[in-house]
C-alpha cells in the first residue's frame, strides 16, 4: 500500500486542444488549496507533468490526456475528489488514479501507450514540461 510519502500517477483523459502542462499544474495546486493544503504543499506536490497526443492516422482525430504525478499519495487521492467533474476550458473533466497495462511502462506509463492494444496504428506524442 502507498505511504504517505509516496507518489501518485493520476490521467486526466480527453482534455481540451488548448490545455498544456501549466494549465494542469495550475489545475492540481487549485485543486489542492480548495483541499485546505498550504502554499508550499501545493508547490511541490506536482513532480511531473506530461500531456499525451494521441493522433489516430485514419482519420486524423486527436485525443489530448495529462498525466500528472502527485506527491504524497494522499493529496493524489484529494486531488480526485476535488477535481473530478470540475470545468476546464469549457469542458467537465475526469481526474482518476492511472492504472498502467502492461509490466513495460516507464514510471509515467508512455512507453505502454505507444503500444496501444485497442488501437494499434495510434501516433503518440508526449509533451512533458
């Protein structure tokens, strides 16, 4: 089981084209004061930051997901309940716990995504700033 000092991967699936990494950090630590956690809590609780492009070559749509690593594990799981069904750029947003597919992943679980078992032909572009 996670401890305390212990961090989290959470996957905000199907963002809006508009959003990047400072939009989510900012998101998280928004989150996280509304949670009561103070300044500097809210500073260092987001580790790293990616945003994922996935381009289906078929038809050329584009899918937008972050993945935000929260730490200690227990913000992660206030994050959750704080942000899930909250508005970002007009659109209601989820905010789950990631779960990674397969033992291949690095620690933020790009490499499992580029080989996507439901959609094989997906271009993946990551974004981590």
């Amino acid at each position: 089981m996670a401890t305390n000092k212990a961090s989290l991967l959470l996957i905000l699936p199907s963002l809006p084209a508009s959003v990047n990494c400072k939009t989510i950090r900012r998101l998280v630590r928004d989150g996280l004061a509304d949670c009561g956690y103070g300044s500097l809590a809210r500073l260092l609780a987001v580790t790293r930051c990616t945003v994922l492009t996935v381009t289906d070559p078929a038809n050329g749509r584009r899918e937008y997901h972050g993945l935000v690593q929260v730490k200690p594990a227990k913000a992660a799981m206030d994050v959750i309940e704080a942000l899930s069904g909250q508005e970002l750029c007009g659109r209601q947003i989820i905010v789950r716990r990631y779960q990674q597919r397969s033992g291949s992943g690095s620690e933020l679980g790009a490499p499992a995504l580029r080989s996507e078992r439901r959609r094989r032909d997906l271009k993946l572009d990551i974004f981590d700033i």
